[in-house]
C-alpha cells in the first residue's frame, strides 16, 4: 500500500497493490471519511504483475505525487516481463499515465520501495529493496538504488547484496540520510552514505529472519529511531549466537535447482526441519539411506550431507528471531531493545506508529502472521492487529484487544495511516482477503 493526496484535494489517497491477475486500485479519498475507486487503465494493462512495493513521491519536480510500483513473484519465469517495475506520472489530477524509458531494464523480482534524496541533488531517488528469485529460494538478488535525474529519469545506482528490506534514517549531520538493510538470513547493517555512494559502517544487530523495517521516534530524543519485523518466537524454531538457523543450499540432486535444508537446535543438537517424507520427496536418493524413522530420528548435518556437499553449499544462519527497535543513540550508533514475549507471538511484518493516546509518545502497530506454512511449521496467526502503549521510558505496555478495538485476522502485509477530513483511519493490508479499515477515534 501507498497512501498521499493525489488530486490536490486536501485528502490522502490510498493505492492498493494487486496480485497477479489483479490491477492495482487506486482510492479516492475525501472529507466524509470514505473511499471511492477512481478509473485508471495505466493500472488495468499492467494487471500481470504482482504489486509487491509502493511509494508515492515526485518523480519530475512538478509537485504531483507520481507513484512507482515494484514487481515481484515466485512463481513466474525468470526475466518475465511482469518483472520490470512501473513509474506512474500524476497529471496533477490524481490521473496515472505510465512512463516510458524512465527505469533502467531490471528483470528482477524485489520487495519495497523507499525514496530520499540519496545524493543530495534536491530530487528524490529510490531504494529498492532485492526479492527471492523466482523457483530459486534462497537465492535472492540485490537491492539497488535507483537515482534520479530530476527529471523522473532512473539510472541503477548502488548495489545491497540480499537486502529486502531497506530504510533511510538519519544518523549524522551530514545532509544525506543513511540507508539501513535487512532480510532474511541476514543481520541489519547501517551503509553510511557518502553522497550516493554506500560504506557498510556497523552490524547492528544478528541475523534474523527479518521482515520489515519502520522509522519512527520512539524515545522522544528527536531522531529516528528503526523498528524491525521479525519471526517472532510462537514457533518450534530457536535461535542464538551460539546455537543459530542454518540453511544449506546447493543443487544436492543435480536437478537444476536449488535444495534448501533448515537446521534448528534441540538440547544442544542441530536438526533437520524438514520431514522424512519431505526431505526424500525433495531428494530421493536419500531413501536408500533413511529407509526407516528410526534412521532419520537422530540425523543431523552431517548425516544427511557430505563433507563435499557442505563445503559446496550456500551456508546461512539465523541468530535472532525477536522483533524489536533500534534505538539511535547518535553518531551511527543503535541499541537493539526486544520486545515483550506479548509481540513475539507471530511474525510482524508490517509497523505503523501514532500517538494513541494523546501522551506526547509515539505509540505503535504491530501486525503480520504467517498461515500457510509446512504442517510441521504449523499456523504462525497469532496476531490479530497489536497496539504497544508507548510508557516514555524506553517500555511498553500492550493493549487488550478489548482496549485497542483491533480484531484483525488474516496474513497483513502493508499498514498505512489516512487523514480523511478530520478522520484518521488504519489501513490494514491482507493477503487473500479485503483490507480491514478502523477509525482511529480520539483519546477521552
């Protein structure tokens, strides 16, 4: 989701991003607090694509809200043109026409999209954020910046190897803001920028299995501080520096394609996740090795994989599976605070943040689940829309869900926040089902 006033009417608007087969919607606003769909055959030709990211920004300095949408997919072919990703230019009246030549030729899934002004050239640029590629998990691309010429015409810029994620915070007192990357299998790493150009200053924290990122001030010091989406702990799954994730992939069957195998850690031993039926369904040359339960029971790595094969394979690992907030203490330098075990119960992958209360603090929306997941894995739901009470010391306190009125079900991927008129509204995005929209009332 993407939201901002695209008709120059005074009222944000709300575009909501569709799946394959499905055009993007873009909603109009206005001051009764309402939505109405407004017409945009620009969105209808692109409807192949899976809208996986969004932002509106000025593109061409013409002081209309254009909007790039990122492509992504797994289950499409690689290089796809429903791949490529779309810059849509505003007329000023909230009408969408799809730029040609604007974007370099990038065949390549991603998974957001954030702008700044990375080189401080007074126009606005566009980190992209990499994606699985396509029937090749793990395998992912890079992020990359996009750089502007002012004029709404892109180059790539930097390259961020795997990072799905991606913010821009600032941490010093230069006047380009810092861009902050995470992802799955990886840790969250600060790049200084040095004019558009990136140094990887700092791990800021272990790897994760990391969803999301979301800048917000959440100690009242008056910088951003970042909040990050993670697995969560409501799982089987265990992780730490000593005993982490590890994922080993290679093509162990000679079949063309990438065999990802997850090991987990129980009472100091590291596991296989996978099922014996799963994991001789995807390699079934291991039947004549495992012919019994028993035989499987207690396999581990090497077990199950050669010397040679583990010294071929991509080795990665996971060291955290706690959502929480990094606490910019200045000078490039975070803190990384859990949350309570109340936010660990589903992975959190979308984040918004408002002062629900009316006390001066930046409170925050947590939301996310995973459902459709391997049957050993089993339903990560366990969120239904969370609301963290910001308590001005660096804690919070979580809301019933009789105190917060949020009832949310489903997987949400996107959380956006709409003024319409004198109303604010919480715009929850979920997969497969019909987004779930709550008035944001004021506090007695």
């Amino acid at each position: 989701m993407a939201s901002a006033d695209v008709n120059g009417d005074g009222v944000e608007d709300l575009y909501l991003g569709g799946a394959q087969g499905q055009a993007g919607v873009l909603l109009l606003g206005n001051t009764a607090g309402t939505f109405s769909p407004s017409i945009q055959p620009a969105f209808n030709l692109d409807a192949s694509c899976e809208d996986q990211g969004a932002v509106f920004f000025d593109a061409n300095g013409d002081g209309a809200m254009d909007l790039f949408v990122c492509s992504g997919g797994y289950d499409i072919e690689p290089n796809a043109p429903a791949i490529q990703h779309r810059l849509y230019l505003n007329n000023g009246k909230g009408m969408m026409t799809k730029a040609t030549n604007a974007l370099p030729e990038l065949h390549q899934p991603a998974t957001c999209v954030q702008a700044a002004d990375a080189d401080n050239d007074r126009d606005l640029d566009l980190f992209v954020g990499a994606g699985v590629l396509p029937n090749q998990f793990p395998e992912t691309g890079n992020g990359y910046l996009l750089l502007n010429d002012g004029k709404g015409k892109f180059t790539q810029g930097a390259l961020f190897a795997g990072a799905t994620s991606g913010l821009w915070v600032q941490t010093d007192a230069d006047p380009e803001p810092e861009l902050i990357t995470a992802g799955e299998w990886l840790p969250i790493q600060i790049h200084d920028n040095l004019g558009g150009s990136f140094k990887a200053t700092e791990t800021l924290h272990l790897s994760g299995l990391w969803n999301c990122l979301y800048a917000t001030d959440m100690d009242g010091d008056g910088d951003q501080d970042v909040v990050a989406g993670n697995l969560g702990l409501n799982s089987q799954l265990r992780a730490s520096e000593q005993e982490p994730l590890e994922l080993y992939s290679a093509d162990f069957d000679k079949n063309g394609s990438p065999d990802p195998l997850i090991f987990y850690y129980v009472q100091g031993k590291s596991y296989p996740l996978a099922s014996l039926e799963d994991l001789t369904g995807q390699l079934p040359y291991l039947r004549k090795k495992f012919q019994y339960f028993k035989d499987y029971a207690d396999a581990q790595v090497g077990d199950i994989l050669t010397a040679a094969q583990i010294e071929a394979a991509t080795h990665l690992t996971a060291q955290t599976l706690e959502s929480g907030w990094l606490e910019n203490q200045g000078n490039g330098k975070f803190a990384f605070h859990s949350f309570p075990t109340e936010a660990q119960i589903a992975p959190v992958q979308a984040i918004a943040s408002l002062d629900a209360n009316a006390d001066g603090h930046m409170d925050l929306v947590l939301a996310g689940n995973r459902t459709h997941n391997r049957v050993k894995l089993g339903n990560l739901g366990g969120n239904h829309g969370q609301l963290w009470l910001n308590q001005g010391n660096k804690t919070f306190r979580p809301c019933s869900y009789l105190e917060s009125g949020l009832h949310v079900r489903g997987d949400v991927r996107s959380l956006a926040i709409v003024s319409s008129g004198t109303k604010k509204r919480l715009v929850f995005g979920i997969n497969n089902a019909a987004a779930a929209i709550y008035t944001i009332k004021s506090p007695k």
